[in-house]
C-alpha cells in the first residue's frame, strides 16, 4: 500500500505539532508535511512536486492566503477538487461557511490531547 500523506495547513506551530503527534501515538499510518499557510500549500500544488497530499488539515485564519482561499482555490480545479478537506480551526462560528465554501468537514481544535487523539481516529476511519 502507497504512503498516505496529511498535510497540515496551520500558521500555529503548535497546533501543527499537536497533530502530528497524535496521528504518531495513535499508530495512524501516514506521513504529515506541515505548511505554515494557505500560499506554501497553493504553491506546493502548482508546483506538482511530490508529496500530494491525501487529506489536507486547514485552518481558516491565516496571513498571506486564509482558508477561505485556499477551499476557493482546491475546488476551483480539477486535481485538487477530490483532495479531502477538513477545516481544523478555532473559528467557531464559521462552520456553515467552510462547508459551504468546499470542506468536507469542520472540527474545532481541541483544548485537550485526548480530544486530538479521538479527532485524528474518526479521520482516519472516515477518509484515509
């Protein structure tokens, strides 16, 4: 079976390693390539060099190119329309307008360890 790439799309360091941490200790069986906002990841993908991304982790308030722009941009081709995409934000109230504009689905991020442990299994049962 192929490598599976997460790639981590979050202009908070921390957050970054809290997920990639958790996909570790939960035994999940992918690579996590960490970005630190929606232009490293757009570039990344025009740029066609490898890794591709399975799933991608984004977060919506970022500098340079948020969220938002990003899903405008992944939905907007045909390479990167199925590419699976769930808002990992604490933006609470923007849930509608993430799945509206394109995610595949929303989690808040967590405040607590065990709750990035139980989001990352869901994840990767549901899509990886």
């Amino acid at each position: 079976m192929a490598q599976k790439w997460i790639f981590i799309v979050d202009d908070d360091p921390d957050d970054r390693f809290m997920v990639q941490d958790a996909c570790r200790e939960s035994n999940i069986p992918v690579s996590c390539h960490e970005l630190s906002d929606g232009s490293e990841l757009i570039e990344h993908l025009e740029s066609n060099a490898p890794p591709r991304p399975d799933l991608i982790l984004l977060d919506l308030n970022m500098p340079r190119v948020d969220g938002y722009e990003v899903l405008k941009f992944l939905k907007g081709s045909e390479d990167t329309r199925i590419i699976p995409t769930i808002v990992f934000t604490t933006a609470g109230n923007e849930k509608r307008k993430a799945l509206d504009s394109g995610a595949d689905y929303f989690f808040h991020k967590p405040y607590k360890y065990e709750d990035y442990l139980a989001i990352l299994k869901a994840i990767n049962t549901l899509y990886l």
